[in-house]
C-alpha cells in the first residue's frame, strides 16, 4: 500500500522517483494563439432550460450568458453582511452545476481509506469558529493531539509530522508540527509562505485554514481534515476501488475552480506552483479540495507593468513547466501546465513519470498527447475504466484541453477560467450522453 508521507513534503521528489523532466516536449498541434474568449461563455451549465425557449432570440446564446454568469457567480463574493462572513461556505462561492452535487452518492471509491489524508472536509468538521483567526496555545495543540500520539499520526513529509486531532469545540483538524533547526531555512520560508496563503484565502475547494502557532521551536499548522485520502491514492485504487469517470470528471471541475479562485478573486493573484494529484484531498462526497501552499507565491504585478515573477523553480518533476523550468519566470499559466498534465493523470490513471514504463511511454503527458494527435487516444484510457461512448467523447475532448493547457510557451495556454468552463460543457455533454 502506498504510503501517505509525499502528501505533506516540504522540498518534494517526484512521485514516481525520479527527479527530471524534458523541457518543452509537447510540440504538437497548438495553435499559435488561443481563441479570444467571447464576453459571453459559449457553453451551458448542466440545467438550461432556455434550449426550449420559444423566443425569437437565440436559444443557444441566452443559456449561455446564464452560464457564463452562473459561472463568474461562483468565484464572486457577495457583500458582506458583517465582518466574519464565510465566504468559503457561501453559496455564493459554488457553481450552480457544482453546488447541485453536494449530496451527489457516493462513487465506486467508497472512501475507505479515511484518515490517511491531511486534511479535513465540511462532513467531519464543526466550523462554528471563524477560520483562520483561531489564537492557539501550545496547550491547546497537546490537549487536540493527545500530547502528539502516535496513535493520531497520519502522514510525515518534508515539512514535519501530521496528526488528527480535535478541538474543544469538536472540529476534526489536521495538525501540521514541526521544528525549527539552524539548517531549515528553507522549511521556515516555506512555513512562512504556506502561513500567508491560507491567510488570505477562502473557497469550498480549498482547504480550510484555523490557525498557526510559533512557540519556541514548534512551528503549528491548523486546517481542515479531510477524511477520503488524495486523488492520487484513488487513482491508484488504494483501497480496491476504482475510481469511475464521472467522479474524475468533477474531481477536474473542483480542482478548475480552486485555480481559477487563486488567479483571479483573491486580493492579490496567487500562484499555487504545485499543483498535483497528491495535494487534491478528497471529501466523503468526493469534494476536490486543493492543498499544500508551502510553494505558493503572489503573481506578478500588472498593474506596475510586470510580466512575470523570477524564482528559482520549485514543484514536482513531472508537473513542472519547461518554460517556467528554463527561463526561471512564474507565471499563473505554470498552474496551467500543471493543470493539463493533471488532467492527463485522471484520464490514464497513470502517474506523470512511469519509470518502470518503456521510454515511449515514461512521460505520460507526452505519450497520451502522442496517441490522441494519432487518432488513438481511447489506448490511453484508464483500463480499469469502462469504454462507453459517454466516456470516449468526454476523453477526447479532455485531451482537446490538456493539449492546450500544455503548450511549451505559456501565451499559448489559456486561462483557468477558461479550463473550467470548458470542462463545464464536458460534463454537460458527458451527463447527457451518459444518461
């Protein structure tokens, strides 16, 4: 069984154990320039009652605008009604088609594998403190982990060690610890980093955060628990179960909008920078909630003229994009290479590096991009799925995506929004065909 500690690394390896990966190998069938994207989104939510619409306007144009609307709905805060509104929990915050499924039944991956996962999700959390502004003490965190139980340890990486525990209240959390030492310079700033993301940020997709603590050498990270493992863990049927194409597909629509939260309704955008299936949490439903912000670093200013942030490369081999890994420029499109390569993994199940795999099929971005080009994407899907025509129409046009998101230079790739709005109309499509 797969161990949990790479959900909780500080300076990450690979997954898939190695350590490189060839700069810019998709040089297929990109077009030089994306699409400008119409102010009205060409594609529909999953309920567009305006198709019937007798109307002498266009039926197909007034279900769209809906969406789009819907759509920019979910990343939109509503005012404020005091100061300790949740916006995270607001409705608001929720695609109408997403929202819809918050009760969706529970997937072939039923979830047994609770527990191994580092954070926490809406169904074992009792959120009655506002997040992020807890004040905690060292007592505190004793009484919540039981004086750091063994028993309670649920995963170690490069950051430190991660306990479940609870609160007074009875709010689940995860527990991130870690001590300080004169040679983690680099963990503290990555601490540090991770402390001022969560800070700023709110979403259904993301995790929660409660609280830090620095006490002497202990450095505390509080936030959700969820209780469903990672993608990843799925993805490789952890617990016997496979996880079926519906699920990844909304999985891909949850991760879309956690991106899309980060790069254009927060106060300042911010860059993710590791994206990958090991820091997607799942919730009991099969909520994607996107982790791990220890990399994360506010996007280049716009408003001053910037293009980009230069940074030495951090992330993981096999996610990272070669232009960013050759020219050392952050920009929001990185995520959205990280994003297609993600999309790769939920079709193929594969891991972004098979190094047990012949070389033509080592990367697997590169090899599932390869055989769709060729007009034998259906080879790439996941065996374990089934080969429906629900499933082969929403692949192909996944990898219409994928194919997108992972041009070598990043003007060609588009936005996260765009990401998720596609995949919209994927599932649209793909619940229509399926039934």
């Amino acid at each position: 069984m797969k161990s949990p500690n790479t959900q909780f690394s500080g300076r990450r390896r690979s997954s898939s154990g190695t350590g490189s990966i060839s700069s810019g190998f998709i040089d297929s069938r990109t077009p030089d320039r994306m699409p400008r994207s119409p102010s009205s989104s060409t594609y529909s939510s999953t309920t567009t009652t305006s198709h019937k619409s007798n109307s002498s306007r266009n039926p197909v144009k007034i279900a769209a605008k809906t969406v789009a609307d819907a759509f920019v709905s979910c990343f939109t805060p509503p005012e404020p009604k005091s100061s300790s509104t949740n916006f995270g929990d607001s409705d608001s915050f929720k695609a109408p088609s997403v929202a819809s499924d918050g009760g969706r039944e529970k997937r072939r991956s039923n979830g047994s594998g609770r527990g191994r996962s580092v954070y926490g999700s809406e169904n074992n959390s009792i959120h009655t403190k506002e997040a992020g502004h807890l004040k905690f003490t060292m007592e505190d965190i004793y009484k919540a982990t039981k004086n750091f139980s063994q028993s309670l340890k649920i995963g170690q990486g490069g950051f430190g060690i991660v306990y479940k525990g609870r609160l007074e209240d009875g709010t689940v959390v995860a527990i991130k610890r870690a001590k300080k030492t004169i040679h983690d310079k680099h963990s503290g700033a990555e601490f540090q980093s991770e402390v001022r993301t969560l800070e700023k940020i709110e979403h259904l997709n993301l995790v929660k955060f409660y609280g830090y603590l620095e006490h002497g050498e202990e450095r505390i990270l509080v936030v959700e628990y969820v209780p469903n493992g990672t993608l990843r863990e799925h993805l490789d049927s952890v617990n016997g179960n496979v996880l079926d194409f519906a699920s990844r597909l909304d999985i891909g629509i949850d991760v879309g909008h956690a991106i899309t939260y980060l790069h254009m309704y927060t106060d300042h955008p911010i860059i993710h920078r590791d994206i990958k299936s090991s820091n997607i949490l799942l919730t009991e439903n099969f909520r994607a909630k996107v982790a791990d912000f220890g990399f994360a670093r506010l996007a280049a200013d716009t408003e001053s003229g910037a293009t980009h942030v230069s940074t030495q490369v951090k992330g993981t081999a096999g996610y990272l994009d070669p232009e960013y890994l050759s020219t050392y420029q952050l920009t929001e499109k990185s995520d959205v290479y990280s994003f297609g390569v993600l999309l790769v993994e939920l079709v193929t199940g594969r891991r972004p590096i098979e190094p047990k795999k012949e070389i033509k099929e080592r990367i697997t971005a590169r090899w599932a991009m390869k055989k769709f080009t060729n007009g034998d994407a259906i080879l790439t899907l996941d065996p374990r799925l089934e080969r429906s025509a629900a499933n082969s129409l929403a692949m192909e046009k996944i990898y219409e995506l994928a194919l997108q998101c992972l041009a070598p230079h990043r003007h060609n790739r588009p936005t996260m929004r765009k990401c998720a709005e596609i995949l919209w109309s994927i599932r649209k499509d793909y619940r229509e065909l399926a039934g």
